[in-house]
C-alpha cells in the first residue's frame, strides 16, 4: 500500500530583485529547500539556493539578484481503495 506522492512543475517563476520583472525559467535540476538549477530564456542558466530566513531560492547573476519561491509541488495518492 503506498501513499501520497509530491510531483514538483518543471517551471517556476523567477523575480528580479531590482527591478521586480518575473520570468519563467525552465528547470534542470531541483532539490526541495536546497536548490534550483534553472535557465531564464533559453540563454542565461542561474542557481538559486534556498534561504530559510525568507522561506525563497535567492541566487545572481552577474551582480544581478534573483528570487523564486520555486516548482509548484502537486501531492496525490498513490493506493487504490475498492
């Protein structure tokens, strides 16, 4: 018998700090409350490490900084009743 299962979206939206522009970013690589690996448009890839003081993903890019509150997480049983 199993239980819930978490799936996590392979986007998530990623906010400029300075000038609150958000895009989506395409994930490649995500680790919950750790990190996120991911690419804003194709062209530029950027990490983001999870921050527990403000509950986000915080990373930069060439002095630029970035903020996600990272995948949408889907939860759904797994066990079938009959």
């Amino acid at each position: 018998m199993a239980g819930p299962e978490t799936r996590f979206e392979d986007t998530c939206v990623i906010t400029g700090v300075r000038n609150d522009i958000s895009v989506v970013g395409e994930i490649l690589e995500f680790r919950p409350q750790d990190r996120i690996v991911a690419t804003i448009q194709r062209s530029a890839k950027v990490t983001l490490r999870w921050d527990a003081r403000v509950q986000r993903y915080v990373g930069s890019i060439s002095d630029v900084e970035f903020r996600s509150e990272g995948p949408k997480a889907h939860t759904f049983r797994t066990d079938r009743h009959r």
